[in-house]
C-alpha cells in the first residue's frame, strides 16, 4: 500500500528529451541512465511513497557533473531529485514529478582528516559508517550515528539533519557540519560556513541548508567537526515491568545529572518482535532502556545509573555489559528493531515524533489509546533521552489504510497538543507535509517559501516536498 504522490508540475517530453540530449552530450553516456528497469530503481526510498519513475538518472561522479546537471535542468525545465543511499523515511528521494534523479552516491571521498585541528572533509556519498570507522581508527570520533549507518550516506544526513542513538549526549548532524560546498539550480556552487569551531560572519546559511531535504541545493563537499573518541564507554540494560515505568526511570535518570550518551526506550510490543526475532529476553519485561555512558568517569556513572534504574518503580532487572561483545549483543537487539519489527505485519509506517522528555509517558499512553480506539496495531521505541519515540503503524490490509491515516492525524495533533514537534529526524518529505500546518503558522510556511524560491525560483530542486501541496490527500 503506497502513499500517492502530491500533485506537481510535470515536464513536458520535449523538455525532458532536450534535457537527456544535453546531458549526454555534456557528461556522457555511461553516466546517464534512461533504460525503464534502471530508472525504477531510484523512483523510491524507505518510505511507502509513490513516486513517478525518473525519466534519467545521472550517477554524477564529481562535483562538476553536479553542476552540470543542474544547469541542464534549469536550461530545459526539468525537475531534479538528489539522492545518496536511498534509506530515507519520508520519500524525499522520491522523485514525485518524474525528470532528473541526480545520484551521489559514486561522490564519495573521505578526502581529509585533520587530527590538529579535529575536521574532516568528505562528499556526500560516503557511507556514514564508513567515516565512522575511519576517524576512530585515527583516535577521533563523529557522532551522528543514525541506525541505518550502514548503507546511508553522508549528503543524505546532512539534507535530513540525521540524528540517532547519541543524539542525547552529541546532538544531531546540523551540531557538527562546520561548512558546505554546494551546487545550486543553474550550476551555481557556492561554498559556505567555516573550518573553524567558532565563526559568526554573515546569516548562518550552513544550518540553513542541513536540514533542506535536497530542496535548495546539492551538497558536493562537506566540512565536519570531530571529536576525540571517548576513552570508554559502559552499557546497560534496565528492564521494566511496562512502559511507562521505563519512561518514568528516564526523567530521574536525567534528574541525577548523569548525561548518557544514549538512552534508548523500548515498549513491551516491541520487545514482543525483538524475543521472536530470537533474542532473549526476561519474561517479566514490558519495557525496557538500554542506557550507555561515555569518558573518563563511564563506570562510576554506569553504576549510578543502574542503581537509580533498580530502585524505581515497576523495575524488573539490570543487566551491564561486561565487555565489548556484550556491548554489541545489547546494541543488535536495538539495531535490528527495525527490521524485526517489520516482520510483524505486511505494511509498517514509522513515525518519529518528539515531544518534552517529561511529557514522554503521555505520549507513549496516547499513542496506546489511538491504537486502540483506530484498531490499529502500534508499537513504540525510541530515543527517550531526547523525548523522540518512533511510533509504528501496522497493517496487513489495504482496506486498513483509511484507519491508519487516521490514527497518524491522531497521533500529529496529540505530539502538538504535547508542545512537541512532528519530526526529529526522517523530515517531513512527502509524507508529513499535509501536517506542516499543525506545527507552523501560515507566515512562518510562507517564508520557509519565500526562501526557496531565492535559491530555486522555478521551483524544480526536490519538487512536492516539505511544503502541503494542494492535490495531496495522503494522510
Ligand atoms: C533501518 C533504518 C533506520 C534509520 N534510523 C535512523 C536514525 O536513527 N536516525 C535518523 O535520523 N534517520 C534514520 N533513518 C532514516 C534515514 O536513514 C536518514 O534520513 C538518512 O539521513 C538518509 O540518508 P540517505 O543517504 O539514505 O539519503 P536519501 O534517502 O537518499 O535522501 C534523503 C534526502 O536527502 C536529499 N539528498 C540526498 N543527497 C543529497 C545531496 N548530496 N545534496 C542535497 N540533498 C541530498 C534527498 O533529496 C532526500 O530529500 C533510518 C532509516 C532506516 C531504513
């Protein structure tokens, strides 16, 4: 069951054969896809949106192919989607008005580490975790660490303003891109921000961009902040006898001045998919954190957060890591949620709503009650630390879907009602655009388009997305 595409222009097929006529001419053929089965390969994402298959796809290779690309598109009026892994939640790879997809995923240097002056430089079609692994090789550490580390890519985090796990203790990617090259319609590249941790000259438009889900321009280079790597790390998981005794840990967790870098929440239906995906887990558990410390004092801080997990209400049991493979065992039962969950029913929606840590317990208990009064089965996990809970929607049956958009409008104007906020971390893309309005108001949007039309005036980078469009009944 998809998600309709909103209504958008759509190129004409004179335009869009002018435009793959230029393109091979300018980039040449082995770099531009038109053949039906390969353009179907990019027309979606990780999301349930239905796109319109591209009419070419340019495997851009450098920094200049994406420029070029951009003023062929602006020559001709024809619209262009970027994408780097593919892995997004939201359809913004998702090229809904057919046309260009412009893929970046053959940019991908680590093109610098600099250890003196903690930065590294990479493109954007680097692997997260590949940057991961390399800096931690050389001492130094970046943070942002979506669960999709393994196949998302740079460009596409810093479009989405990825978070993950650490996000708690480290922030979210936008805390840690000190500058950007950048290809705007047209062609034009302009380079932004700094390579410098402190800087304030001009309007900050590095921020601006992380976060613009491929809709002002074409990230080709990044500059990131690196840290050095913590010298230790301890985990542990605390079980508990429901959710909101879980949720209820978290607050005096928190409470105690203890800052954990990751403070991840699991209800009990989703525990239920973790123990058939084969991992075992006490019987007695509803609910579950798995907690993790970084630096120099991690053990005594592990310690103090185990005790304040033991002595709160509805706690079942706690169990450390004793060394780096138990570590991984605890980490896979959270990173394979995902994936076990999906196993669940034929179609799963993840939402991933944020709302004031101290008003968590509400949300996880109005997500329960709109489950149930939708009969939509629905489970929750999330990064509790940071109050953002991926609520997920399952069904097996396409006459479901009516109860399951219902149960997501539901579910928007609750996070709202909560002082929360509609996403913190996939985007709005396609599918959260009908509920923009919610959050923001009619001025606040109307800016938000003002901007876009300085960077694109014709409207052709990443069309149907972020903003409500008419025509799009999705939700
Ligand atoms: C199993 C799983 C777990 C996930 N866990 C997390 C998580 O913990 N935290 C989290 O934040 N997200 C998570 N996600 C969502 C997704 O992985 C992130 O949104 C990620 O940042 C997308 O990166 P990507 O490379 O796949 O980008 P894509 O899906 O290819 O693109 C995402 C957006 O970026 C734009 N874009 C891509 N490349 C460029 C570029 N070079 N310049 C400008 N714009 C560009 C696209 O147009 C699109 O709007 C998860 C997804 C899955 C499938």
């Amino acid at each position: 069951m998809v998600l309709r595409a909103p209504e958008v222009d759509l190129p004409t097929q004179a335009a869009i054969d002018r435009a793959k006529i230029e393109l091979e001419r300018r980039l040449g053929p082995s770099k531009i896809l038109t053949g039906v089965d390969a353009c179907a390969t990019y027309a979606s994402d990780d999301s349930d949106v239905e796109g319109r298959p591209p009419d070419a796809v340019v495997v851009a290779t450098s920094a200049a192919d994406v420029a070029v690309t951009l003023a062929v598109a602006e020559a001709c009026d024809v619209p262009v989607t970027p994408r780097a892994g593919g892995t997004g939640r939201t359809g913004g790879a998702v090229p809904v008005a057919g046309g260009i997809v412009l893929a970046t995923h053959a940019i991908a240097r680590l093109k610098e580490i600099d250890r003196a002056n903690l930065v590294a430089v990479v493109e954007p079609g680097l692997i997260t975790g590949e940057l991961h692994a390399a800096v931690e090789r050389e001492g130094l550490f970046y943070a942002p660490d979506p669960n999709s580390l393994e196949s998302c890519m740079l460009g596409g985090n810093i479009a989405e303003n990825a978070g993950g796990p650490r996000a708690f203790k480290y922030g979210v990617t936008r805390d840690w891109v000190l500058g950007l090259e950048v290809v705007l319609v047209g062609g034009r590249t302009l380079r932004t921000g700094k390579r410098t941790v402190k800087g304030v000259t001009g309007y900050d438009v590095t921020a601006l961009l992380v976060g613009s889900e491929g809709t002002l321009g074409v990230f080709t280079e990044a500059t990131l902040r690196l840290v050095p790597k913590p010298p230790a790390i301890a985990t542990l998981l605390a079980l508990f006898s429901d959710v909101q005794a879980a949720a209820g840990a978290v607050g005096a967790i928190i409470g105690a001045g203890v800052v954990p870098r990751c403070l991840e929440l699991l209800d009990a239906a989703t525990l239920d998919a973790v123990r058939s995906a084969g991992v075992s887990i006490d019987p007695r558990a509803g609910g579950m954190l798995l907690v993790e410390v970084d630096g120099e004092a991690s053990e005594s801080a592990l310690m103090r957060v185990g005790e304040i997990a033991s002595a709160a209400p509805g706690s079942v049991d706690v169990l450390v890591a004793q060394d780096a493979a138990q570590r991984d065992r605890l980490w896979a039962a959270r990173r394979m949620l995902s994936k076990a969950t999906r196993k669940l029913a034929r179609h799963k929606l993840s939402e991933d709503v944020v709302v004031p840590r101290t008003r968590l317990a509400e949300l996880l208990a109005r997500a329960d009650a709109i489950g149930a009064a939708t009969g939509v089965r629905e489970l929750a996990y999330g990064h509790a630390g940071d109050g953002n809970v991926h609520v997920n929607f399952l069904w097996n049956e396409d006459a479901e879907r009516p109860s399951v958009d219902r149960a997501i409008g539901l579910l928007m104007r609750a996070t709202i009602d909560l002082g929360g906020t509609l996403t913190g971390e996939h985007g709005i893309g396609v599918s959260k655009a009908p509920y923009l309005a919610l959050e923001q108001s009619d001025d606040l949007i109307a800016l938000q388009r003002d901007i876009k039309r300085v960077f694109d005036p014709k409207g052709l980078l990443n069309p149907g997305k972020i903003f409500p469009s008419g025509g799009h009944k999705a939700c």
